[in-house]
C-alpha cells in the first residue's frame, strides 16, 4: 500500500533560476568588455586602422572600376575621332604613316568582301543546283514507278488467274493452261524488274550527283568562313589604327567643328582619368 501511494505521489517541479538573473550577468560581462575597451588605447587603434582599411581598399575597388569605364568611354571616343578623321579624308599632320596602313588595310578589306560574296554567291548556286537535282531524280523516279504500275497490277491479276485455273483443275475443268499464264507472268515480271532496275540506276545517279553536289557546298562555306575571320581580323586592326589616328588628332589642334567636340570630350574624359588615378596613388601610398 506504501509503495502504490509513493507512485502515485506526483514528483515535485524542479525549480531553476530565473532567467533575469542571466540577462543580468550578461550584461555586466558586455559592461566589462566596453570599459576594457575604452581604457585599452591599442585595441582602439587596431579596431579604427581595421575599419579604416576595409572602407579604404571597398574605395579602392570602386575607384578602379570607375577607371576601367573611363579609360574605355576614352578609346572609343578616340577611335570614332580617327574613324571621322579617315572617313572625311581630313589631313592631320603626322599621321601621314597611319592614313597609308589605314588605306593598304581598306584594299585588303575590299579584296577579302568580294571574295566572301563571290562564296556566298557560289554556295546559293550550288544549293539551288542540289534542289534541281533532288527534283529531277525524284521526278524521273516518279515516272519509272508510274510506267511500273500497270504491269504491278496485271502481275496481280495473273497471280488470281493462275489460283483460279488451279482451282478448276481440281474441279475438272479447264479453260485455259496454267502453263501458259505462267508464261505470261514471267513475261509481266521481266519488265517489273527492268523497271525497278532503271529506278535504282536514277537513285543512285542522284545519290552520286548529290554527294558532289554537298562536297563543292562544304568546300565554299570553310573558305566563307576563312574570309569572314579575316575581315574581322583586318577590322581588329583598322580599330587599333582609327584609335592611333585619333590619338594623333586629338594631339593637334583641329578646325574642324565635328572633330574639335570629339576632342574637347576626350580632353574631358582624360581629366577625370588623371583625377581618378590621383585618388588612387593617394590612397595606396604610391
């Protein structure tokens, strides 16, 4: 009786600390760290130089990028000055060695164009020869088949001939020999088989006409391709050159309305580079 009525004795809460009392001694422990803090003059410096170097080297970062866009507004600018300065055939002095790589490249460039025309031109003659080709076999084939299939279909009625004359000569009686519209019939399949000869001979024609067909295709799209990479190549080079010309322009004092507001432009961009790199030496101590 004892032990059933300790069982059913509920057991007793367990009381622990108040959750203020925690609070409070984390408090005085971030109080302490504060006034260690604002004694310690070191661990002040440090903190500031950290802080001041994450601001400094972030500065950095945004510095160099708006120097990238600067120098890159910069080279286009120079380069449509120089492409203005060709196109309206405009003299600067000394650029006389540009204007005569700038002109060598202009024929080279006209050379290259007429030849990726003359293989754009070839390779659309070619492809309408392959489509002529593909429809005249195709055509010829149609016809064979058409001459084919009346004899297809007397091949069939001879074929139900033959099983009728079997059948009454079972029943005894014969109307005409089974020998002779076996005759017939291979009379009817020698021209189904010349036929069907004539009609492989045309496919593999075609198949031949237009595997060569396909070859001369390839070969003119790889030299398409060849020329359409040295054009770009020898675009590549007429942009570094435009840029030189214009360097040279920009260089000069020109008269030209069109060309003086490129360059004051330019004098604009190439101030704020000057003053974009300052701020840089000035931060990393160069």
């Amino acid at each position: 009786m004892e032990l059933i009525a300790f069982q059913a004795t509920p057991s007793l809460q367990r009381e622990g600390l108040p959750y203020w009392i925690f609070w409070f001694f984390l408090c005085i422990i971030l109080l302490l760290f504060f006034f260690i803090f604002l004694r310690d003059k070191h661990l002040r410096m440090r903190l500031s130089s950290f802080l001041a170097g994450a601001k400094r080297r972030s500065l950095l970062i945004q510095l160099r990028i708006k120097i990238k866009k600067e120098r890159q507004k910069r080279g286009d600018l120079l380069k449509k000055l120089g492409e203005k300065a060709w196109d309206e055939d405009i003299p600067i002095p000394g650029s006389e060695y540009i204007r005569a790589e700038l002109g060598a490249l202009f024929e080279k460039k006209n050379a290259r164009q007429a030849e990726w025309k003359s293989a754009f031109a070839e390779i659309e003659r070619l492809h309408k020869k392959l489509e002529d080709s593909v429809r005249t076999h195709s055509e010829r084939v149609e016809e064979q088949k058409a001459q084919k299939l009346p004899f297809d279909e007397l091949m069939k009625r001879k074929k139900d001939e033959e099983k009728a004359l079997k059948k009454t000569l079972q029943d005894g009686d014969v109307e005409r020999p089974v020998a002779e519209v076996r005759r017939e019939k291979e009379e009817i399949q020698k021209k189904i088989e010349d036929f069907e000869d004539r009609i492989k001979e045309i496919e593999a024609e075609g198949k031949s006409e237009r595997r060569e067909i396909e070859r001369e295709i390839r070969y003119w799209e790889k030299k398409k391709v060849r020329v359409q990479e040295r054009i770009k190549e020898i675009e590549v080079e007429e942009g570094e050159l435009h840029i030189s010309l214009g360097k040279v322009t920009a260089a000069r004092q020109v008269e030209n309305q069109g060309l003086a507001t490129l360059c004051s432009r330019i004098d604009d961009v190439s101030h704020r580079i000057t003053t974009l790199q300052h701020r840089i030496e000035t931060l990393t101590g160069v």
